[in-house]
C-alpha cells in the first residue's frame, strides 16, 4: 500500500494539488515513513489549510 500512497503524495508534491485532507490523515496514522513526506508537502503548501499541532494533522478550513 506505501508505494501507491507515495505515489500519490509525490503527484500531489508537483502539482501542488491537495490530495485531500482525509488521505493525508490516514497516510499519517499508518505509516511513520510518509510522516515526513506530508511534513514537507505541508510546508510546501500551507495554502491547503493543513497543519500539524502536537503530532496530530488538523484542517484549519474545518
């Protein structure tokens, strides 16, 4: 499953598309790995809304 999701972050890291708030939840809870990929898209991307506050992904636009 990690390669499929990387996949998708990887996508979303070159388009700048958000890949939605739900996915990178579950990518975050599942895998420490992508916990750094989504480290750095959300650096990358801070217009998405999508921070991380005690270790814990949060939508500000919820």
């Amino acid at each position: 499953m990690r390669p499929l999701r990387r996949e998708k972050l990887n996508r979303a890291a070159n388009s700048g598309d958000n890949p939605g708030f739900d996915f990178l939840r579950e990518c975050w809870s599942d895998d420490p790995a992508l916990q750094i990929v989504i480290k750095k898209l959300l650096a990358k991307f801070r217009q998405w809304g999508i921070a991380i506050v005690d270790e814990v992904l949060v939508d500000w636009n919820e």
